[in-house]
C-alpha cells in the first residue's frame, strides 16, 4: 500500500508562493467504468483495440485488449443480458450510437 499526502512549501516566510499559469487542456477522458476501441470494417477480424457492429445491429465483435493495449476479457465477460452498452464518439459524446 502507498499513501501520499501533500506538502505546500512555501517562500521561506511562511506565507505560500505564487499560482503559477494554468497549463493546456489534457485529453478528453473516458466515462466512468468504460475503455476506449476504435471502429474497423465488417468483414475484417477486429485487431488489438478495434472493434465492429454487425449489420442488423444485434452483435458487436470486439477484440479483448482495448486501444491502450489492456486486457479486457474480464470486463466483457462481466456483461450481462440487458446491460445498457454505449458506443459514442471519444471527441464528440454527443455522437452516440
């Protein structure tokens, strides 16, 4: 286990120091209890981090290891009949499918 606690350091006279600039805005993360897979084309074996809908949109084929190359086969197999799945699109979450 590790812990980490905080220290502000100060100028020397007990009162802290300046803020400094705000820094650039990250990447957009994930929703909670989510990864991230890009979408490939029907008819070609998804590939580490890639996966497919099927046509008539009753089966998605998804690689196990998602884009940042983690093992997910504990996660998928943690799904359920009547789980809500949610596919969108990482730098537009208004686009969902």
């Amino acid at each position: 286990m590790f812990a980490c606690n905080l220290v502000k350091r100060t100028n020397g006279n007990g009162s802290a120091g300046p803020t400094g600039a705000t820094g650039p805005n990250g990447l957009r993360g994930y929703d909670g209890n989510s990864s991230r897979w890009i979408a490939n084309s029907q008819g070609s074996t998804p590939v580490n981090g890639e996966f497919h809908i099927i046509s008539t949109g009753n089966s998605i084929v998804i690689n196990t290891t998602d884009y940042n190359a983690n093992d997910m086969t504990a996660w998928l197999l943690n799904t359920k009949v009547g789980d809500i799945l949610t596919v969108r699109e990482v730098d537009n979450p208004a686009n969902v499918g």
